[in-house]
C-alpha cells in the first residue's frame, strides 16, 4: 500500500492560521499542540458502491480486470473503447441518458463523464442488473462465464 504526504509544515501552519509573526517564523517544535501529519492512501479512483447485490460486484471486479487490467487510461477498440471499462462514448451516453445518471446533463455533458472511472461502474451496475446486460461486454462476459 502506497501512502503520500499531502502537507508540509508551512501548509499545516496556514491551515491552522498560524503564520510568521514579527519575530520570524514559527516552529512546529514551538507550538503548544503541533498538527498531525495528515497522510492519505493512494489507490483507485473508484468504488463499488456499498448494497451492490455481491454477484453484481464480483462481476464488476471482473469486468474491470478483464477490460482493462485496472488502468483507468486503457484504450481498446481502436480508440473506441475507454476507461476502467472499456465503454464506447456512444454507448456510454446511451445508457446514462436511459437510466438518467445525470439528469441535467446534455449529450455533450455526459460525454465529460464518459473517461470516469466511477461513473462507469456506477453505469455498469444498472447495466448488469438488466437482462442480457452483460452482453455489452461479451467477450469478457464469454471468458469468465457470466
């Protein structure tokens, strides 16, 4: 597991409302309660959301893994297919606007979420939960036997 700073003391300091007075800067060591590093995790992008029926989210996994590999930049098709999930644009702004993801949005709006990785999968789970839906991935579908 990877893990990265995300402040630096001046930043801590800022944050806090704590800045160079008169006599200079002040210490970390110099404060009566010093800030916590904050550390974050760095990992994926994406999420199953929690109550996803299980077989749904093992497909999902699957899907991901067989698609892309988990590069979130995968390309296939021949430049067609992009993301975690190797959607089409065309098919991508099909189902959004059948299952009105982005109830607001106009075509060329729901193409900005076309390349992201969290409104694939939140899509894809409509889509598995259909009939048949699986069979917009059919050769993964086919390899793994969904």
């Amino acid at each position: 597991m990877t893990w990265k700073l995300f402040a630096t003391s001046s930043l801590l300091l800022s944050l806090l409302g704590v800045g160079a007075g008169v006599g200079g800067p002040i210490r970390l060591s110099e404060l009566e309660n010093p800030p916590q590093v904050i550390v974050a995790k760095l990992g994926p992008s994406w999420s199953i959301p929690e109550g996803t029926d299980p077989k749904i989210a093992q497909v999902i996994r699957g899907l991901i893994q067989c698609e892309s590999g988990g590069n979130e930049q995968a390309i296939g098709d021949s430049g067609r297919a992009r993301g975690i999930l190797q959607f089409w644009k065309s098919t991508f702004i099909y189902y959004a606007k059948k299952y009105n993801q982005f109830p607001y949005a106009e075509d060329a709006e729901i193409e900005n979420f076309w390349l992201d990785s969290q409104s694939q999968i939140d899509l894809a789970i409509k889509i598995l939960n259909e009939p048949g839906g699986f069979l917009n991935w059919y050769n993964c579908s086919k390899l793994h036997n969904y």
